[in-house]
C-alpha cells in the first residue's frame, strides 16, 4: 500500500511541475485569424505553447501572439471550429481562403478555433490543426487553463477526449435538414411551436460579423433566426468596429430584416 502511494505523490508530483512548466506542442499548423502572418496553411512547424500564463503561438515566420488564458471567450473543435471561422474572417487576414483545402478532405483533419478579447475589448480568433497524435492533448491542455468548454457538433464529439467538457451543438448540415424540413411532416404540437416563432434575418456590413443573440454565440452575418416571441437583444460585433445591437420584439408568424452597418 505504502508502494501504491508512492507512486500516487510522485504522479502528482510530475503533473504539477508539468503544468507550471506548460505543455509545447511542435507540429500545429496555422490555418488564419488574428495573427497577420504569411505561413504556409499546410506547414507544421509552428508552436503552440499553453501554460497558466499565457497561451503562445509562435510562428514559422517570427510572428507571435500571447493570449492570457481568462481572456479566451470559446474553444472550438472540428465542424465547430469551421463554423466559427467566417468570424476570423471579418477579424483579420487569413493565410488561406479559410482553408478551403481541408474543409471536404477525406482524412479527418483536426481543426481547433481560439476566440478571444483583446486588451482593447475586441474579438479575436485563431483556428490551428493539430495532428492525430497531439490534438487532443492540446485540447485537454486548453480547458486546463481556461476553464472554457470545447464547442463540438454532435457528430464530432466522439474525437473529443473523454473528460473534457465539451459544449455540443447541432452541426451545420443538421441545422440546414431541420430547417429545410416542409411544416407538412411536423407533428402538430411542432406547427403550433413554429407559428408561435418570428423569423429575424441579419447581415452586416462588412460581412461576417460575429451575431451575439441574448447575450450567447449564434453564428455569422448572414444569419437566419427563428426566436420565440417576445423581446430579444441581438448585437452584432467585428474588430475593428463599433459594437452594433438592438432590442427587437418579435411577434408570432412575423419576418424581420436588420442591417448591421458597423462603424470603425
């Protein structure tokens, strides 16, 4: 028994000075976001660092960028981390068009998005892959020192490592199927809800701006809503830009159009 605790403290032991010490991860790719840099999308030898401190990217190019973990806002994996990258978009420029090259491939790439709040109050975003072997460390190392959970669409959830709290939502094909669904194959009790909905649709200017929709994460300009009546809080957000919101109040079977024009 006294073997057993042994090897208990000395485990203990090796997690805390690995923690303080941090966890470098060499082979990440950077596929966009805040960071303005000019590597190549499908080059690994970047690094990604993550220590209660600060989150550090280094890229190939010397560019570099230290996030303080409590200002991480959400963590992204997969499908998610995709569905967030028209926010990273608006934010800055992208090494590629969205690494496009990975978004249909074949092997499962492993894709994780960053957001977070500058000193200045504004959001920012990276989206990184990791590979087979050290994506889910990094993602276990994240939740670490933030404490945030890792948005997944549900048919990601799998490849999230058990024990990391993970935030799941319906993909983007899932949410296209439901609402491309004829009212005619919905159950009553579906149609009453669905009348009782108005429909809010959102754009922005630019394009791409983050839709903060009562206080939550929803999606992108263009986006289509459909909300319970009643009063709501819809904001519209880039960096760069003032932030731009509205109260609305919706109204059973209405069709409301808003057009964020954001401000520098």
């Amino acid at each position: 028994m006294s073997r057993v605790r042994q090897l208990l403290v000395c485990s203990l032991g090796f997690a805390l000075v690995a923690q303080g010490q941090g966890n470098t991860f060499n082979r990440v790719r950077y596929n966009g976001g805040s960071v303005d840099s000019k590597v190549d999308p499908k080059d690994w030898d970047n690094h990604l660092t993550v220590t209660s401190d600060a989150i550090t990217l280094a890229l190939k190019d010397g560019k570099k960028v230290d996030i303080p973990p409590k200002t991480v806002t959400a963590i992204s994996y997969g499908q998610e981390a995709h569905r967030r990258v028209g926010t990273m978009i608006a934010l800055a420029v992208l090494v590629a068009p969205v690494a496009l090259f990975g978004l249909f491939h074949k092997t499962r790439l492993h894709y994780i998005g960053v957001q977070y709040s500058t000193p200045d109050g504004k959001s920012a975003g990276i989206l990184l892959q990791g590979d087979k072997d050290n994506y889910r460390a990094i993602l276990v190392a994240l939740q670490g020192v933030t404490g945030v959970p890792v948005s997944v669409a549900e048919k990601d959830r799998e490849f999230v490592p058990v024990g990391v709290k993970a935030d799941v939502t319906k993909g983007e094909e899932e949410e296209k199927n439901a609402q491309a669904k004829p009212a005619g194959n919905t159950s009553a009790e579906n149609k009453d809800s669905e009348l009782s909905k108005g429909v809010v649709n959102v754009s922005s200017n630019p394009v791409g701006a983050d839709v903060i929709l009562d206080g939550a994460f929803v999606g992108n300009c263009p986006a289509t809503l459909r909300l319970a009546f009643g009063k709501h809080l819809i904001a519209v957000k880039a960096a760069g830009y003032k932030d731009w919101s509205r109260d609305i109040n919706v109204q059973a079977g209405s069709e409301v159009q808003l057009t964020a024009n954001l401000e520098k």
